[in-house]
C-alpha cells in the first residue's frame, strides 16, 4: 500500500503522487445563504490520482461542498483551481469541460432514454461534428458515430452492463442506476469525479464491488476520485486522505487511521453512523 505523506498545506496525498501538481485545491472556500453560513474556510487539496473522502453528520454542508466545487454554487468567498485553472465565474458546464465531473444523491438518468444512450450524453465533449454532417450523414458523422459506441461499450464493460446498453436506464434496479450515474460521468473523461453517495442504496455485495470498482476507475483512467458517503467501511476501506466537515468547517484531516481514533471526529460523526447528509 502506498505511503500517505502529508503536505505543507495538511492535505494527504499519496507517495505516488508527490511533486506532480495538485489536480483541485479549494482554498478557505464560504458561502452564506442570507444570514446563515453553510460552509465556512473550506481547504482542500487533492492529489492527481488519490481517492479521499469528505465525511460528517447529517446537515454538515458536504453536498454544498460539492455544488461549490463544480460551480452550482458561487462561493462568497474564497477560491478554487482545477489543474492549476480558476474556475471563477465559469458556467457549470464550462467546469465540466475543464475536467470536473460528479454524481448526485439522488440518481439522475434519463430514464426514458437507453444504458447506452445515457453514457453517450456524457460523450458529448469528445464528438464535434457539425450538425450539418449529422444530417447528411457524412463520414465523419459515421466515424465518430462509431467511435462513441465503441467507447460506451468500453465504459459500461467496468461494471460488466454491456448487456444492458438496450435497456431502459429507468428499468435497472436501483444499483445498477447507481453504477450507470458513475459511468455518464466518466464519459466526460474528466481529471477528477465527485462522487456524492456513491453506495446508497446498496447492498453489502454490491458495495464490496463498488470498492473494487472506484480502485479500477482510479487505476485505469489515472484520475482523483472524492466522495462523501455514509457506510464506513467503503470509506475506510478506500480512501487514502480523509476530510471531517462539521457544521461546515473541517474539523480534521489525515488517513483513515487518524481519523478513527480522532476524539473530535467521534464525538461529531462516527458515533452517529448512518444518517443521510442534507
């Protein structure tokens, strides 16, 4: 396993990672909602090709983190790099484009549309052709055509779903919508994926895939990958750093090991398993 060496800044990144710049740093990112803040001197770093996890109690503000990150949100105050880039006052789609991709708590697929087709909107960045040659069918509309289904089959084959490209994505069982929500936003070939409860939902032999899986994804694409989720031994199981927010501050960082036996960490969160993020 690899060593975790902290930084300067107190992220924790891996060894493999050390001396290659920062994929995202969030630096004492706020935002208020009128008179209430939500999130306040958030600090982050993370690595090129390290997995961390943000956890906390119900209504610590990890979903806001998320929306802020990917520009949902504008923050009040702070500010955030992605590759070294500000991504101030870029649209969320923009973002996107930038290298950032995410999933949400709740799934959202276009269920009326195939397993195929979802994981082809997330394509959209790599297909250029005019709309021109789209309706007269030129050959660079087929070659791309092609090369987009190629790819989806490529994508959906890490979660064994290539037989389930025809299907309706709204008949999947839930963990298979989950796994599906994962793919689309790999599709956008993104730097790092935001992976917001990845495991809701399912069952203990499902999750144990999913570790695997969110190892594979890491190693095969060579991205960061960030998640909050509730079930800790997903958590504890994968991440190599780990961020603590409660009542939105940071409360604690370092490995799963430190942030086990964290008084502060116990006495806010990990007593109270379970419980969903608002």
């Amino acid at each position: 396993m690899d060593k975790i060496v902290p930084t300067p800044s107190t992220g924790i990144i891996p060894e493999r990672d050390l001396g290659k710049p920062a994929v995202l740093e969030a630096m004492h990112l706020g935002i208020d909602f009128g008179g209430l803040t939500a999130v306040d001197d958030f600090t982050i770093t993370v690595a090129p090709t390290e997995i961390c996890g943000l956890i906390g109690p119900n209504g610590a503000g990890k979903t806001t983190v998320f929306n802020l990150l990917t520009n949902v949100y504008q923050p009040t105050r702070g500010s955030i790099l992605l590759q070294g880039r500000p991504t101030q006052g870029k649209s969320v789609y923009e973002v996107n484009k930038m290298g950032i991709a995410r999933t949400f708590q709740n799934v959202r697929l276009f269920k009326d549309m195939t397993v195929e087709e979802n994981v082809l909107v997330g394509l959209h960045n790599e297909m250029n052709y005019s709309v021109f040659s789209a309706f007269t069918k030129m050959p660079k509309y087929f070659k791309q055509e092609r090369a987009a289904h190629n790819k989806a089959m490529e994508l959906l084959s890490i979660f064994d779903m290539e037989s389930m490209a025809s299907s309706r994505a709204g008949s999947l069982p839930y963990g298979a919508q989950r796994r599906l929500e994962i793919l689309r936003a790999l599709a956008t070939d993104p730097c790092i994926i935001l992976l917001d409860e990845p495991a809701a939902g399912m069952n203990p032999n499902e999750t144990e895939a999913l570790m695997q899986n969110i190892k594979k994804i890491r190693d095969t694409f060579k991205i960061a990958i960030m998640l909050i989720e509730h079930d800790m031994n997903l958590v504890m199981g994968i991440c190599e750093g780990i961020a603590v927010l409660n009542y939105g501050k940071i409360i604690a960082k370092g490995t799963p090991a430190q942030i086990k036996s964290n008084p502060q960490v116990i006495e806010a969160y990990l007593g109270n398993r379970g419980e969903s993020d608002a």
